[in-house]
C-alpha cells in the first residue's frame, strides 16, 4: 500500500546529495553534538587511531546518517552502512566485519533491531576487535577466531531505551539528538535554496519552516514539494516562491499551519472520539487507523508529544486540551488536566 504519510519516504537520490551537509562545519545546529565530536575527532587524528565507537539516538531524521557519514569524512576514513533488520545471522555480520579496513567506520541503522546472536558477535568486535566464525558443519563444525583492523562502529537508534545495557555500555561515545530550533531550521532551507536555486521570499520559507515538525527531513522534503507546485504554477524556474505559493501547496498536500498531516489529525481524532481522549495505547489505534505500530512510535507520535498535543502516562496516551483546541474540537479530556 502507498504510504499515506509523505514523510516517510527517504529521499535518497542526487538531490539530496547535493545538500548533505559532508562536513561538521556545515552540519547546522545541534551545537553541543557538534562541539564535542570535534574534540574527539581531533584528538583520534593526534593519536592516530580511530575514533571511539560512537552511539546516536534520536527521532528519524534529525541527522543521524549524515553525522555518521561527516565522522568518516572527517577523519579520511571508508564509509559503509548497513541497517539491522537486514542482518538475519551472526555469519551475515560476520561477513561485512572480516571485510573491515584499517581505521574504516561502519554504520548500523536501527541496532536496536540486530538479533541476539548477532548482537554477541559485535561485543567482541567492539571490545579487543576479535570474532569468532563458525567453520564447518555438523560434527566436523569449528569456529576461528580472527582479528579486526581498528575501526569505529557507528550505531543509530530511534529508540535508545531498547538497547541491551552490554550494547549500550560499549559505546564509548553518546550522543542524543534533539529537535531542531526553528532558526536552524530556517538555516537548513536557506542553504537548501541556495544549493538548488530555489527563489523564495522570507515568508515563505517560515512557512515551510513551521510545517517542518522541528525536523530537517521534513524541512527538505516540504521544500521540494512547495518547490514542485510553484512551477507548476508558475512554470517559470527564475518566479519567487512567496507565501501564497506555499500555502496554497500546502493547502493540497493537507498539512495544516502546525506541521499536522492528514495522519496525525486521524490519530488525534480517534483518541478523542473513541476513546474519550485517552488514555489509550497505541496498538488499538494502529488497528483503527490500519497503520503500523512501529510508524506510530517512531515517527508520528513523537512529534505530537513535543508539541504538547499528546502526553505519555502510564496508562496510556492521553490527548491534551491544547490537541483539542488545535482540532476545533468542544470538550476535551476528562479528569488529569
Ligand atoms: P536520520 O539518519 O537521523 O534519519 P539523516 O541523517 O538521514 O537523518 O538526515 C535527513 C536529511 O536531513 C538529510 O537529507 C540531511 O541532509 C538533512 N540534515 C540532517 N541534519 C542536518 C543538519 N544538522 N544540517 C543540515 N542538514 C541536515
């Protein structure tokens, strides 16, 4: 089924490339992030090992693949990328670490979601860069251990609090990233216009810039979209895009003033008129709205709890008046508030 979130698709194709930030200087806001990995970047060039192993975690597309990449720029080092779900057996693991350069970084996507075993495998990686593979089978069945070359393991995580402490704890760097401040993000369009010649007026790009839920995915990804019905409109490369432009594709696209898609208004919706306003979990709501639970998590319900429209209990999710307001909705929750 077509995803009926936008967002959700990664655009990964030369435009976006063109607008990666490759190098921290260029990487925008996330000040403390920035800083302190100088510093470790730095001090790795100086002892001339690699960099420590480093864990980041935080929503989708706040820059965690980008940092990853500007840690290998940074320090002339291969880049590689693989993500968890796609790492079925230890021996598939085992695989790309044996294929390891000296001082290379790997990044792995969702760790979260590597399994058991090949979770095991990576401690010893990480720890004296030793694996154990299997050689064989049945009765004649061995194992070798072999030596890595000193690299750094980058791991990404959506969701930090579901790493096992043994993962966890032989990340000797951490960082967690944080929603952008809006000025950042305006920074981040900004830069984007220039680099694809976009002509716009303030105005609109704080339009975008509301809309972008704090995140530089989205940022990117409405700027395009806006970018596509003003020249259809327009059919004109060199006509500025002013707020009308962007409201009115807006308008189509049914994102409303705060950044709300058409998913999480139904979201909102259906805690406030099935369930009261909560609380509520979100396994009956991925079943009313037929969208999948993790996409829930991840993606959509973090974003609404920033912004104060959906508050975690321990009951369960609970609509907050202001979700009420925003909605045009009478009423609101009973009790709590
Ligand atoms: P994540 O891995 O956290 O899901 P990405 O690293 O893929 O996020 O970033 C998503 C998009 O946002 C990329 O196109 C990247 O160019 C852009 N981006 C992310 N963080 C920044 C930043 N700090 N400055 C500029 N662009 C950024």
């Amino acid at each position: 089924a077509p995803p009926i979130e936008p967002h959700l698709n990664l655009e990964k194709d030369d435009r976006e490339l063109q607008v990666r930030p490759a190098r921290l200087t260029d990487f925008v806001g996330q000040r403390d992030i920035a800083e302190n990995l100088s510093a470790y970047l730095k001090a790795a060039l100086v002892r001339r090992e690699p960099l420590d192993h480093v864990l980041l975690s935080g929503p989708p597309g706040l820059g965690k693949t980008t940092l990853a990449r500007i840690i290998a720029n940074e320090a002339g080092a291969r880049f590689s990328q693989i993500t968890a779900p796609n790492i079925k057996r230890p021996g598939d693991l085992a695989k790309i670490l044996s294929a390891l350069g000296e001082n290379d970084v790997l990044f792995i996507d969702e760790i979260h979601r590597l399994p058991a075993p090949a979770e095991e495998l990576l401690y010893g990686a990480m720890e004296d860069r030793t694996i154990d593979i299997a050689v064989g089978d049945g009765t004649l069945a061995n194992s070798v251990q072999i030596t890595l070359p000193p690299f750094t393991l980058v791991g990404a995580t959506t969701r930090p609090g579901d790493l096992t402490a043994p993962l966890r704890d032989r990340f000797g760097i951490r960082f967690h990233l944080e929603f952008y401040q809006d000025e950042d993000i305006i920074t981040i369009l900004s830069r984007a216009a220039d680099i694809w010649k976009i002509s716009m007026t303030a105005e609109s790009r704080a339009s975008v810039s509301r809309r972008a839920r704090s995140t530089p995915r989205i940022a990117l990804h409405l700027l395009r979209r806006v970018w596509d019905y003003a020249l259809a409109e327009s059919g004109d490369l060199s006509h500025e895009i002013d707020r009308g432009a962007a409201e009115f594709a807006f308008g189509k696209m049914q994102i409303d003033a705060e950044g709300m898609t058409r998913l999480d208004r139904q979201l909102m919706l259906s805690i406030a008129n099935h369930y009261q306003g909560g609380p509520v979990g979100l396994k009956p709501l991925s079943a009313i709205l037929a969208e999948d639970l993790t996409t829930l998590e991840d993606y959509v319900e973090p974003y609404l709890v920033r912004r104060g429209f959906i508050r975690r209990t321990p009951r369960g999710r609970m609509l907050t008046p202001e979700a009420y307001k925003h909605l045009g909705l009478s009423g609101g929750p009973q009790g709590l508030f």
